[in-house]
C-alpha cells in the first residue's frame, strides 16, 4: 500500500517539477522585460531657461542691462519749432524697472538744452512709459530788450512724461518711435522723434 501511494506522489513530482521552473523562468523573463522597459524620468532644463521661456511666453523681450541710445527729432511749442538731437541711457533695475538720464539740444526758434532724470516702465513686449523730473537751460530775451545780443540764459525745471516703444533688431539693437511732454515754467513742450539704440 506504501508503494502504491509513493510511486504517483513521485510521479507528479517529476512531472511538476519542469512545469514548475518553466513558470519560473517565464516569471523572471516577464519582471526583466517589465525592469528593462522602465526609463528614468529626463532631466528637468536648467532654471535660467525656464525663466527665459516664461519671459517669451508672457510677452516680454529678452533686455540687457544697459541700454544707450541716439535721438533725432523736434520740439513744438505753440508756434516755436526746434530740430532736436540728443541721447539717452538705461540702466535696468528689473525687468519692470529701470533708471536713465537723457540729454537733449533744441534749436531754431527755441534753443534751449534739456536734462532728465526719468524712471522707466516695461509694462510689456516693446512698451516703456517714462516719467521724471530735470530742467532746461534756454536762451531768453533779457527784460527790457529786444536785441538778441542782450539774451541771458536762464535755468528752469522741468517734469517729463513719455510713451515708447522698443522695436528689436538682431536681439541687441533697436529703433525707437517716442514722445514725450515737457510741464516746464508753465509752458507744455512737445518732444518727439525716433531712437537708434543698443543694449549691453
């Protein structure tokens, strides 16, 4: 009766046991195949450049830190015109912000020099708004004279107020359709003209 019993128990032992490490194997083929197909995660982009494509994203050029310029247009007040030339430079606080000095000359019937100290404003894209105090020197008819050999020249200050916009060329340069209104000696001055700038 043992023997009975002991040759089918061995008997399925020996057929299990090939089925047994078949299944196994396929096991571990199919956890090496599942371990093969896993790919670590790519590298996330360094942060400037995701700061830099935020930037282009949301409207914004690129800026540089420094940005100096040439002027070349006119002043207008009531039935005095000038041709006027000068330049300006910014220095970029932050993106938003940025602070300059600007320098202007006059002529014709004016014939003043003109300094400002503005604040600028990048609200977005090309547009910057500009706001600040400065003063003029201009050429005037001393009292009591017509002759312009009695002219004295007298200092007075001025608030500016302008609008501009930065058209980018080649990533670092730029041109520059502006207009600014001068609150001077109770007189209002219209200053307009164009820009030939570079950043640095």
């Amino acid at each position: 009766m043992r023997a009975t019993l002991l040759v089918p128990t061995a008997l399925l032992f020996s057929l299990g046991s090939p089925l047994l490490a078949q299944s196994g194997h396929s096991s571990g083929s199919g956890s090496q195949v599942q371990r093969g197909s896993e790919q670590p995660p790519p590298p996330l982009p360094p942060l400037k450049d995701i700061e830099r494509a935020a930037e282009d994203e949301s409207g914004h050029i690129h800026y540089h830190k420094h940005h100096a310029a040439l002027f070349v247009g006119g002043s207008h007040f009531k039935e005095e015109d000038g041709f006027t030339v000068g330049g300006d430079y910014e220095y970029r606080l932050h993106r938003l912000l940025g602070l300059g000095f600007e320098g202007e000359y006059a002529g014709g019937d004016l014939r003043e020099t003109v300094v400002v100290f503005p604040v600028f404003f990048h609200p977005g894209a090309g547009l910057k708004l500009a706001a600040g105090p400065g003063f003029e020197r201009a050429k005037e008819e001393a009292a009591g004279s017509e002759l312009r050999a009695a002219e004295e020249t007298r200092t007075n200050f001025l608030f500016r107020v302008s609008i501009l916009y930065d058209f980018l060329v080649k990533e670092r340069f730029t041109i520059t359709p502006n207009v600014s209104l001068d609150f001077v000696n109770g007189r209002q001055v219209w200053v307009y003209g164009v820009s030939f700038g570079v950043g640095f």
